[in-house]
C-alpha cells in the first residue's frame, strides 16, 4: 500500500477512534487520549530532529553539484535569477490569496478551537507580539548569526540557511585532495539523513492517526470545514501561479503560445502529478523540454537539474500559505514584519527542501520555529498533503520547464515547434 493510501487510511482510523474515545476512555488502566498524543507528539519531535542536518546538507550538497564553472557563468547567473524572482512571485501570490480567504478563520473566529490545539494562545501571542518594522534589523542579525550551534539549538534556521549556502559555494571551489574528500562527506551524510528522513515519513500514517484521533476525540468533526478551505486556498494559489503568473511569462518574454508548451510538457506534468517527486520526473521533463518544446541539450541538461534541486515554486507557496493558515487558527494578527519573515524564509527553505515527497513538512517546522508558532498543527495539515503535495510538484516541474524556455530564447536559440504532439527541432548556434 502506497503512503499516500496509508495516511489516508490512518485518518479514517484515526477519526473513528477519536469519535469514540473520551478523556475517560482507558485501556489497561492507561488513557487513550495519552497513547494518542504520544504518537503525535513522536511524530512531530522526529520531524523537528531533522530539521537541522536537512536543510543543512540539502542546501550544501545541491550547491556542490550545481554545475561546472563555466556553467556557472552567464546562463547559471540568469538561472538562479530567474528561480528566486519566480519563487518569490509564487510566495507572494500564496500571502495575497491566504490573507484574502483567511481559512483559519472560521464565522469570524479563529479556528483553533475547531482544530484542537492545544497550545497556550498567549503563549504563543506573547512569542510574536510587538514585531514591527525595527525587527528587519533582527531579521538581518539572523542572517549572520555569531554562533552557528546556538542558532541551531534556537531553530533560528535563516543563519544557518545563509551560512550553508556559503559553505556549499566555497567548498565547490576547493581544489585537491581536501576539498573532494570533504565533498563527498558532505555528501554522505546528506544521504544519511535523507533516508533517517525518509523513515519518519514512512511513520507519518502512525503520527496523523495519533494526532487525528485528539482532535476528534476534542471537536468532534468540526475540523473538517478549515481543512477544507485551507485546502481550496492552496489549491487557488497554486492555479494562479501555474496557469496566470507562468503563462504570462511565456507569452510576454519567450513570445511562445503558453497553451502550445503546456501540450508539450503534459507528459512529464502527469508523471510529476502522479510520484509527486521532482526528482522521479527528471528525465521525462528533460525529454519534454528538448524533444517536445525545442530547447537545446546544453541549457536543459544545466536548467532542469538545478531546478530540481532548488526551484520549488509550488512548495515554497504551500509552505507561506500553511504558516499564516496556522496562525490565523491561533488567532494571531500577524505583522508586516512577522509575515515579511514567513516570505524570506519560505524562499529560502524551498531551496533546500529535498526533491522527495512530504519533504516540506520539514521545511514548514522550520518557518514556524522561526516566526514562534508551534509545530502541533503540522498533523493536521498532513491530513491535505499527499494530494496538494501531488499539486506543488507539477507547479514546480511547470516553472522549471518555463525557466528554460525563457533562458533558450535569452541565449539566441531558435526553437521550432511543429506540433504538441510531435518531435522538435532544434537549431543550435
């Protein structure tokens, strides 16, 4: 059974327990709702765990193997270019949408109670208050924290995030012996923690069914409604990027029809769609961009792999999106500075998010430690993922397939396309 089965399942079971679990509800003299909330708790403590060597070595081993030096040149200055201002779109484009509909608040309330957190509103009120516009000069204290290991202890992630981007830099540049062997250490252990990361996921049926029965078992169904809308806002969000922002891209930069290249990459769309893994898809998106739209071997084979690695359009709106939906729930007005932190860091996470399914749930751990809410909600949310995982993938593949159209026709190549459904060719310089 497929995890996305098994989830779903586990949030059916977990919604029957809950609806006939009660606080005195007891099992050889041990609370239910204690064994349910130990799951959860597991769950939500694992993912925290590996937040850290994630981010870290994800974002270190993608700028090792971002390409040659002369690919660094030109055409790798205009790719990341092009990624960070289309992922920056893509995050603001989710703030706009998610402040709009607002799903965390329900009849002019906010959601919390319907969700079941359990968290101290004033707690976690009394962690964020007061920002305004002189924390932009805490924000960029953080970006250069002066030690790395409190930073980390104190899962204040954007410190680390900058210095792994420098490290990752510098390290590919390092010749001889020293610099390969670390390379490959770096890149070993990234490996490791990929799979430690894998298995936890692999346990997320059993932290969803956890935390799904506690809310149950605490509201009932009530839940369902702000699911639902947060549901339809990323949906919404994800649409517009996709089939507004993209296309208007296509048209005004590349002069190319935005119906022609979504023929041309449907193939590699449904694939992303379907494994909801950037990576999986890779050589079909690659097929497609050449075979199918007319871009050169030369800028596909640099484009669409560093995409894979650091251009997640998709994630990087579901993550701000997930962050302002919990806050809402909790009732917080979120400040421009606090909500122009969740933007930074969402940006800058989705670059190191790893091109595997659900691996964002880490990556929004760590915007909530950032900006002071708890990580609790982060099971409910889960009870959405696998389909709007599935929805972010293919806007991720979607933006990178964009990238390089635009960067072929910025490089002077004349693509020919003779049909959707047909091969292309391709007139190199």
């Amino acid at each position: 059974m497929k995890l996305h089965h098994q989830i779903f399942l586990a949030m059916v079971l977990g919604g029957v327990a809950g609806a006939f679990t009660s606080e005195s509800t007891a099992l050889a003299g041990v609370p239910l709702l204690s064994v349910y909330d130990l799951l959860g708790d597991l769950f939500i403590n694992a993912l925290k765990m590996v937040v850290v060597p994630l981010i870290t070595t994800a974002i270190i081993s993608g700028m090792i193997n971002v390409g040659d030096g002369d690919n660094l040149g030109r055409l790798g200055a205009k790719t990341v270019a092009f990624y960070l201002t289309t992922s920056l779109i893509a995050v603001l484009v989710g703030l706009l949408v998610v402040n709009v509909i607002s799903p965390g608040i329900i009849d002019g309330q906010p959601a919390r109670d319907l969700l079941g957190l359990s968290a101290d509103t004033e707690q976690t009120l009394q962690s964020i208050e007061g920002r305004g516009a002189a924390d932009f000069t805490e924000i960029l204290r953080q970006m250069l924290p002066p030690n790395l290991f409190q930073a980390a202890a104190e899962t204040q992630m954007l410190g680390l995030i900058v210095f792994s981007l420098f490290f990752g830099f510098f390290l590919r540049t390092l010749p001889g012996a020293p610099g390969e062997h670390l390379r490959q250490t770096i890149e070993g252990i990234y490996r490791v923690i990929l799979r430690i990361t894998m298995v936890i996921i692999r346990f997320a049926p059993v932290g969803v069914f956890g935390l799904i029965a506690v809310t149950v078992s605490r509201t009932g169904l009530d839940a369902v409604e702000p699911l639902a809308l947060f549901f339809v806002t990323v949906l919404l969000a994800l649409g517009i990027h996709m089939f507004v922002v993209m296309p208007l891209l296509i048209r005004g930069l590349a002069k190319r029809s935005p119906w022609r290249h979504l023929q041309a990459m449907t193939p590699a769309l449904l694939t992303a769609f379907s494994s909801a893994s950037s990576a999986a898809t890779l050589p079909l998106s690659m097929e497609c961009v050449e075979k199918r739209s007319g871009v050169s071997n030369r800028t596909a084979s640099f484009v669409l792999p560093l995409g894979a690695t650091v251009n997640m359009d998709g994630t990087a709106l579901y993550e701000c999106v997930a962050a302002i939906f919990i806050a809402q729930a909790y009732g917080l007005d979120l400040s421009l500075t606090t909500q122009f932190l969740i933007v930074i860091t969402a940006l800058l996470t989705s670059i190191g998010v790893a091109s595997i399914p659900a691996a964002s749930l880490v990556a929004i751990t760590v915007i909530l430690g950032v900006i002071g809410l708890p990580a609790e909600a982060i099971g409910l949310i889960l009870v959405t993922d696998r389909l709007l995982d599935m929805c972010r993938t293919a806007v991720n593949i979607w933006g990178d397939s964009v990238c390089a159209v635009l960067l072929a026709r910025s490089e002077g190549e004349d693509q020919v396309l003779r049909g959707p459904m047909r091969e292309l060719s391709v007139e190199r310089d």
